[in-house]
C-alpha cells in the first residue's frame, strides 16, 4: 500500500480557516474535537467511538469535505473520490470583478465541498504590465491582488490556473486603438501577426506570474472568424492549429503548460452548429497534430446523461482532457438551480465513466454578469458531491453547514419557471423569462410575449416566501435581492397584460388608473430592486461594471416614467394615440435551441447594445 504523507497540523489549521470564513462557530467545534488520521485511498471516512469522532482523508481536499459532514447527530461515512481533480471556474470579465475578500470567501465554499482547484477567467481583467489599456477602466486585477489570491488559495489546499484568451473572446482589448492592427474580426487577434504573438506572450507571461500553479489556460474558443484573411481558405484546421502551435511554444519557452477549449477542434472541421452533435468527431489527424503536453478542456452546459458527455470525452482521442460543465448563471439575475443540478452532476458522472482526471464546473457571466455566482453553491454541492459518491441527503446537510438553505434556493429558481405555454422541448438552454420580463420595455409593444394570467400571482407569492431572508444573516440574505425581483415582475407582468389591450379598447379611465397607480408601483419596485442589487453587487465586486446595470435600471424606469406621462396625456385627452401602442407585437423570442433571451433583444427593437 503506498505510504502518504499527511501533514495533520497544516491540515487542521487549513480546515478551520475555511470553515470561519464561511460555516458556524459550532462546526469549527466539530472540527477541533476530531481526531485526525491518513488514508491512502482518494476520499475520506468519518466514524464515531463513544464521544469521538474520528476523520481519516486522503488529501486536504478530502478532509474539507469531510469537516463539512460533521454533524449534531454523528453518523458513519466512507465517501471515495472518483476524480484526482474537482475544480470550479469563475468568469471575472463580464463586467463583475470580485474583491478578494469575496474571491476568499467562494474559495472558502468551494474547499469545503472538496473542490482543489480554481480557474479564474481573465479575458482583460489583469494588469499586464506596459499594456495600460488592457483591462483599462474595467476593474482589472493587479499583479499584487492576483498574488494575495494565489496565496488565500494556497492556504486553503486549492491551486489558482489563469484563463485567458489568446485567439478570440478579445474584443474587450482590441476595441483600443493601439491594437486595432493586429485584429482580423471585431474580437479576434490576427493569427501569425509578429505583433501579435508579442502581445500574446506579454500576456501569458503577466497570468501565470503571481501563481504558484505551472498551468495556464489559454482559451481558444469560439474564435469565429479567425481564417477571414488566412491565405488559403480551405484550410482553416491548418491554419488554427498554426496558432495553437505558436501560442504552445510561447508556453513552453515560458515554463507553462497549456490547456485549451476543444470546441474549435470540432467546429473548424465540422461547423458550429454541429458542435453538440453525438456523432461528430475530432478528426485524428487534427489530434495527431496537436502539440505534445496540451491539455484539452471539452466544456458542455446543457446535457442532463452521463453518457452523453462520456461518449464526447472520448472523442478526445488519448489527449489529456478535462470535462467542463456549467451552472446556468448566464443571462439571469440567479443561477437556474434544476437544470444546473443536473447537467453538472451528469458532467461529474461522464468524467468519471471516461476516466479522465479532473472534473470543472464553470460560471459564466454574459449579459452584463447580472448573476450573484454564490447562487451556484447548490449546483457545485450536487456536482462534487457526486465525485465522492454521497447521497443528496448528505449533501443538502453540507449545504446547511455553510448556511444556505437549500430549498429556498432551488425555489428562488422559479423565477424562471416559463411564463407562458411554447413548447421549448428543443432548447438546450434554459429559459430567462425574469430577465426579459424586467428589461421589456413598457411602451414599445414590439415583443410578443405571452403571459399567461397567473404570473403576477406566481412571482408575488415567490416573493412573499424570500423576503424574509433579507433581515437574516448569512448566505440566504442574498435571496432578498431576488424577492424585490419577484415584487417587481408581479407589478410589471400586470403591466404589460393591462396597459396596450385598455389603450385598443379606447378605455381611457383604466388608462388613467395605470398611470396614477399601477405605473408608479411599478417604479417604486425596480426602484427598490435596483437599490438592493446595487448593494449586492458593491458588497461582491468592485465598483465597475455596475455602470452598465444602473444604466439599465435607470433606463427602465425612464421608460416608465415615459409611460406614465403618455398614459396621462392620452387618458386626458391631450394625445389622440400613443405611436408605439399602436405597433402589432411580434415573437422575437426564439422557441427552440436557445431560450435565453439576452437583454438587447427586449430592450429595444433599436438593438442598443
């Protein structure tokens, strides 16, 4: 039996950190009164001997999540871990920035479930020095902040890799005029450019040097448009992968090893819609070309079968590969915790029938990053908790050792429940009704939108059961923000079923009505809602980005201020008709593959971006 060294004191004092930061003193108690011991296999076991309580752990990952199954009423555990990796990936470049004392208190969560690793995606978000526009007025990291992270996380047993983008996703930097030159598309770098590759290296260079880990992400997906001035057309894969051997030797040269997105690796050879496809595959020539010591990351959101990501690892060839799944945060003000549960446990399980190594689970925030991420913690509870082999009973306890009560969390889900009868049985994404509701503009009736009656009642009685948690303390405090979300979609779903059918009726006193009572209602909820986002958001992250949200919020209730004065205009008889209620909706909502509605799409039919 190999011999494992187990440094118990570091241990200890490891576990008691995480849990002060982020548990009850009580479990510190549970913790400190433990006896400790090793185990050679991967997991741990938890007994109990008269009033002893003994943990043995493999690693220190092992022994956090064993610290957060400690319970008032013993009970006997053996969990073995089926990955040599958990890790968790969090966005910080669509337009939130952690603090560090926030990135602290999710690495403290995130150790706890026994997750060892931690991806911090950077696109601009990093100082890089001699480059002032990069990350320019965007809430970047330093080099110092960067290193305080590595070393929280290094005393919390977890690695920090950096995700950067090296090809696409780089719009946030090429929109500066110095680097206007080297771009073939609005957010893709132009491949073989000299100036470029310095550029790149710069980059790669300024991520990996705060961090203790040899890693580095290096991105490369979704660069659509890469091959628009490649010198044959016809050979797109070979001109990628020209790229993807430049930015390799730059990390070879640098002492790192990379990793990448494979999606570009189905979609050159096959096309991007066919990317989810079970039958398509990485051609072997591609994968024989790819250089030696490249890690590829499969990333896939939306499927709910362990087979089905087992069967796309696979396609990996013999490639060192890592299966990367994803809450729904995107697109949303709270993470959509059904189908988050499941396609991450699913993606835990298909890592584990393909035997590879390491499991991910990331958080994206496109859309303006409206989400608060700690609204993942159920979904990376289920996800790693699978990889131990526990029970949902065992791992709704640990979510009450941190204190975030479960069952208010999934139902604040509901917020997103569909708000009307399309069948969306193709979608792959699940739907934002909440975000398109709040964002639709009140007086341009362009967007069909379908209500169905009980909305309004649906998200008031919602609202009722959240609310209480804004006076407590703790993690479910932060559903309070979603409940002033809850009373502000009732007022406004009434809103928008009322207001253009009275205007067609030419009922001129129910107009007035809205605007002296329902109208203002309305205001003083999204009001409310975006003090208490606001909030939140100053509590999490840095101060920029809010900009873009107070914008919208601002804007929306402009817009209402707007109806309410046309409203009254018309209902007294000052304006003959209201141009924009006058506009027959269409749907403009998709039905089927995605049903995630961004908020430029209800916004405005002008496309404000």
């Amino acid at each position: 039996m190999r011999h494992v060294n187990h440094d118990h004191d570091r241990v200890r004092a490891s576990v008691r950190r995480a849990l002060e930061l982020v548990s009850s003193p009580e479990q510190v108690r549970r913790w400190e009164r433990a006896e400790l011991s090793g185990q050679t296999e991967a997991g741990f076991a938890v007994d109990h001997d008269a009033d002893v309580t003994r943990v043995s752990y493999h690693a220190l990952a092992d022994a956090m999540r064993a610290a957060l199954a400690l319970r008032e009423q013993p009970a006997t555990i053996r969990a073995r871990r089926e990955l040599r990796r958990l890790s968790v990936m969090i966005d910080m470049s669509r337009n939130a920035v952690m603090r560090v004392e926030t990135v602290e208190r999710y690495l403290a969560c995130a150790a706890l479930m026994g997750y060892s690793t931690l991806y911090l995606y950077l696109e601009d978000t990093y100082e890089v020095p001699g480059q002032p526009y990069i990350g320019h007025g965007r809430g970047r990291y330093s080099q110092d902040e960067l290193r305080r992270i590595d070393d929280i996380a290094h005393g919390l047993g977890v690695e920090v890799v950096p995700v950067i983008q090296t090809l696409g996703h780089l719009r946030q930097i090429l929109k500066w005029p110095p680097f206007h030159g080297i771009r073939v598309a609005p957010e893709v770098i132009r491949i073989g450019d000299e100036s470029g590759l310095e550029l790149i290296r710069a980059m790669i260079s300024a991520a990996t040097a705060p961090f203790r880990s040899a890693q580095v992400h290096l991105g490369l997906d979704e660069a659509y448009g890469f091959a628009d001035d490649a010198p044959d057309p016809s050979d797109r894969m070979g001109h990628f992968l020209r790229h993807v051997e430049d930015v390799t030797a730059i990390c070879r040269e640098l002492g790192v090893e990379p990793m990448m997105w494979s999606d570009m690796l189905f979609d050159v050879e096959h096309g991007a819609k066919d990317y989810y496809r079970i039958d398509r595959t990485i051609a072997t020539p591609t994968l024989d070309a790819l250089p030696d010591g490249l890690t590829l990351v499969y990333w896939d959101y939306f499927h709910h079968t362990d087979s089905y990501y087992e069967q796309k690892l696979r396609q990996h060839g013999p490639l060192p590969t890592v299966m990367a799944g994803g809450c729904a945060s995107w697109g949303r003000l709270w993470t959509r915790l059904p189908e988050s549960i499941t396609a991450c446990t699913a993606a835990v399980g298909g890592a584990i029938a393909a035997g590879v190594d390491e499991a991910m689970i990331t958080m994206w925030g496109n859309d303006g990053n409206e989400c608060d991420y700690f609204s993942c913690l159920p979904a990376l509870a289920h996800a790693g908790d699978r990889a131990y082999g526990l029970t949902a009973e065992q791992t709704d306890a640990g979510l009450g050792s941190l204190g975030v009560s479960q069952e208010l969390w999934v139902a604040a889900s509901a917020i997103d429940d569909p708000f009307d009868d399309t069948d969306r049985s193709g979608a792959i994404e699940p739907p934002n009704p909440s975000k398109w509701l709040l964002w639709l503009d009140p007086l341009i009736s362009f967007g069909e939108i379908g209500l169905s009656v009980d909305v309004a009642d649906r998200m008031r009685a919602l609202g009722e059961q959240l609310i209480v948690t804004e006076t407590v303390d703790g993690p479910d405090r932060r559903l309070g923000v979603i409940a002033h979300l809850c009373h502000a979609l009732a007022l406004k779903a009434e809103l928008h079923r009322a207001l253009r059918p009275a205007y067609l009726a030419g009922d001129r006193l129910e107009a007035k009505r809205l605007a002296t009572d329902l109208v203002p209602d309305v205001e003083t909820a999204v009001s409310r809602l975006a003090q208490a986002h606001r909030d939140r958001w100053f509590a999490d992250n840095k101060a920029f980005g809010w900009e873009v949200l107070e914008r919208r919020y601002a804007g929306l209730l402009s817009r209402l201020a707007s109806t309410r004065h046309a409203l009254t205009e018309w209902s007294e008889g000052r304006l003959d008709e209201i141009e924009t209620l006058e506009v027959e909706p269409l749907r403009v909502a998709p039905d089927t593959v995605s049903a995630t509605v961004p908020w430029t799409v209800f916004a405005t039919p002008a496309g404000m971006a």
